[in-house]
C-alpha cells in the first residue's frame, strides 16, 4: 500500500487514477493541501496531485476551500497552494438552531439563510458580511469568503414547516448569503449550495409555500422542472454591466452578461422573473447608462430599485438626491410602459408605501 493509502497497481500514472485514489482515502475528510504534497511524493508529482484535486473539484467531487486570486486583469486564478483545505466529498458546515424566521426587510416575508458567508466578496461594502462580523460569525471579509452550509437545514426545515406554515406567505432565499452562489474559479454555481438551495425549495414548495429567491450567481435551469412550482420568483442582483465595475465591486460573482442570460432562460421557459437594482451607483462610482442597463431586463416581471447604502462615495457626490430622483422617475417610467411591477425602496427618492407588497399573493 502506497503512503496515501492505494495500492501501487491502483496508480497507473493516469490522473483519473490519482483522482480516484485521492477520493477513495479521504473520502468525508477536510486535509490540508500540505498534508496530502507531503503523504504523496513519493508516489506521484506534486504536479499530478494538482491535476488530480482539479479534475475531481470539476467533478464535483471536492471543494477546496481557498479565497479566488484576482490579477490586475480581474482573471481568476485556478492554482491550488499549499494551505488551501480540500474536502474530499463533502463541503464546509456549521449547525444552527433555527432556519425559518420574519425579516424585517421591507418586502420579505419569511427567509432562510441556509449558508454563513459567501464567496461573491462583494465590496459595496456587504452589508450581510459587516453584520456577521459585528456579531463574531466570522473573523474578517476573507473568512465570509469560505461559505459555509447549515449542515441540519432540511432537519429544522421538516420541524419548522408546522410551526410557521400558517403564517408564511413567502420565503425568500437569501437576505444574508447567496442560494445560487457563484464559483469563480470553476465559473459554476458551487454544486452542494445549489444542491441544499433546490432541496429546500422542493420542500417548501410541496407546502404550497411559494419561494422567492435573489442571486449574484447563476439561476440553474433545474428550476424549470415541475418539482418547483410555477408560482415561485426567481431575481438576479444586477447594478452594472461594467466590467470594471464587477471586478472592483462583485469580484468573485456571475459576470453580469451571464445573470441575466440564465434569468432570461427561466423566463423563456414561463417562469416568474424579477431583477432587484440595488445598490446602484451614483456617476462618481460609474457613470453608465441607466436606460441601457433597462433595456437588458425588459423582459422581467417584477423591479427593485434602490440607492447605494453604507458608504460615503454616494453621499458625497453633488447632487446625490436630484440623481436618484431622475433614476427613480426613470424605472418607474420605463416599468409602466413596459407592464413591469415596480418597487422603489425606501429611503431611495420616490419610495412608495404603495408598492411595498410587491411579493404579496396577487
């Protein structure tokens, strides 16, 4: 038996062998990179190690837990170092007591934050990260980068339902972490969050409980299929097509071209699309053509717009309130002609109470 574990007739040079016997060893392990160069050389090239890990994360039968490496280019690296952690079929967990609860985000409902962190690195800055850094959920922005699963969510789900149900209008999915979170190094929806996403809508869904659900990555087309009901919603996040402004802003989400061409598939398909705009940016962020960016999701059901929030570069452009009344005049206009619903959030010029149950049963 070799040092990893296989025996040598097991290793035939291939990668895939490599891969299989890697899998076959530490399957259910989290092992640091390090560890396994180290128990390895001495059967195969720290090289053949690498082409192995990245055979099997394309597979989907790792994840190797490191922050995406961003060059001046905004290309996302793909090399694995030393101190990344490889879990070799599983995926990085916490345990939590509850999952279903009341936000009080003006047009939710219910929610569910069935993942800590997410690995988007958004730098608006995210208000979801500040908040679980405030409370000790995480140690820094390069820890919210390591999602983390609710490894008991379908557990509290089954005895949350009953408790909940009459009450529940909707569930959204997610105000504090993403449900279709973006893999930037494997350009994908990481697998095992999409994987416990769609498990959970499923469940809902078999309550008649209707699920909206928002997204920086990439809406899978899964949901097409008649498990999911027709009733539920499905949004992108999109603030820019720029892609300077995603590299500076939404590092390491879907490129935004890509959103709305997986938002358009579920639409094409028949189903409940919707686009929230938020945070969007004042002219000495980006100067871009709100117009244009309006064209692209004409096709949507529903619009949310709002202000950037949490950071003084809009506030301190002159005439920050007189813009955000022409962009808000300019959505507006543009649903009504377009037979979209519209939403301006609060504290955005032109906020409407009328319009805050945009979600509600119609």
């Amino acid at each position: 038996m070799t040092v990893i574990g296989c025996l040598h007739d097991q290793v035939d040079g291939s990668i895939e062998s490599v891969a299989a016997c890697l899998l076959a060893k530490h399957r259910g392990k989290a092992i640091p990179v390090l560890h396994l160069l180290t128990r390895a050389l001495s059967d195969f090239s720290s090289r053949d190690l690498e082409l192995a890990l990245g055979h099997l994360e394309m597979s989907g039968d790792v994840y190797i837990e490191r922050a995406p490496r961003v060059q001046e280019d905004t290309v996302v690296g793909q090399g694995i170092r030393s101190t990344d952690i490889v879990f070799f079929d599983t995926f990085p967990t916490i345990l939590r007591k509850s999952l279903l609860y009341k936000t009080g985000v003006e047009y939710g409902d219910f929610t569910i934050n069935h993942v800590l962190g997410c690995a988007h690195g958004c730098r608006y800055p995210c208000y979801a990260m500040v908040l679980a850094k405030r409370y000790g959920r995480v140690k820094d922005y390069d820890d919210w980068k390591h999602p983390r699963i609710v490894g008991n969510a379908l557990e509290l789900l089954e005895r949350e339902i009953p408790k909940y149900r009459r009450r529940i209008r909707s569930v959204h999915l997610s105000f504090t972490t993403d449900p279709f979170m973006y893999d930037a190094v494997n350009k994908r929806v990481f697998p095992w969050v999409k994987d416990l996403s769609l498990r959970i809508i499923a469940r809902l869904n078999r309550e008649d409980i209707r699920v909206t659900t928002l997204t920086k990555g990439l809406c899978p087309f899964e949901l097409t299929h008649e498990v999911y009901s027709r009733d539920n919603e499905y949004g992108i996040s999109l603030v820019s097509l720029d892609s300077w402004f995603h590299g500076k802003y939404e590092p390491f989400s879907a490129p935004p071209e890509k959103r709305v061409l997986a938002l358009r598939r579920l639409h094409d398909a028949g189903l409940k699309t919707w686009v929230s705009i938020e945070p969007y940016p004042t002219p000495n962020i980006i100067e871009q053509d709100l117009e244009f960016l309006l064209e692209k999701i004409a096709f949507v059901d529903k619009m949310i717009f709002g202000r950037w929030n949490y950071n003084g570069l809009a506030d301190s452009y002159q005439g920050v309130t007189e813009f955000y009344v022409m962009c808000s005049d300019m959505v507006v206009q543009f649903c009504r002609e377009h037979g979209i619903t519209c939403y301006i959030k609060k504290r955005t010029p032109q906020s409407s109470k009328t319009t805050r149950s945009i979600f509600s049963v119609q």
